[in-house]
C-alpha cells in the first residue's frame, strides 16, 4: 500500500472515531490530544499513524470501523505499516 492511500484510510478512521461519541473521549485521552488537535494534525502522516495504533488496539474497533466503511479487515494493518513508524520489528 503506498503512503497516499494509508492516509486516506486513517482519515477515514479519524472520522469514524470523531463520529462515535463513545470512542473519541477514549482516543482523546489515550493520546492527550485534544479536539482542536484532531483539525490541526489531520495531515501530518503520524498522527494518522496514532489513530490506526489506537484503532488496532480492540478488535471489534476494528471490525466496526471496516464494516462501516466497507473495507476488509486487514487494511488498517497495511495502512499502518506504509505510514512512518508502521514497519514491523522483528526482534530475532
């Protein structure tokens, strides 16, 4: 996946998250961003890293998120790994 595409899937999980008035104060507290933060970094690539992290962290998240928008289940994970710090650690 190229870098132009996973951020217009994490913008899309940025809405999906600004829309869910149970997530967004979980999201908001879990990164201590504020909302005027979510406008302000929308096009910084690892913000939009930060929201794919946080949207992988529950499964249903993500099972919620992919339905609504009618992806498959494992684009958030590629999304994430073609945004800076998304390249998976191999530690052996």
């Amino acid at each position: 996946m190229q870098q132009d595409s996973a951020e217009t899937i994490a913008l899309q999980a940025l809405g999906w998250l600004a829309a869910n008035d149970d997530l967004l104060p979980v999201f908001l507290g879990a990164t201590g961003a504020s909302e005027a933060d979510l406008r302000a970094r929308a096009a910084e690539p690892e913000f939009l890293g930060s929201v794919l992290d946080f949207l992988m962290m529950d499964d249903a998240w993500v099972v919620a998120f992919c339905e609504g928008q009618g992806l498959a289940f494992d684009i958030p994970m590629m999304a994430r790994a073609a945004l800076p710090g998304g390249a998976q650690v191999n530690w052996t």
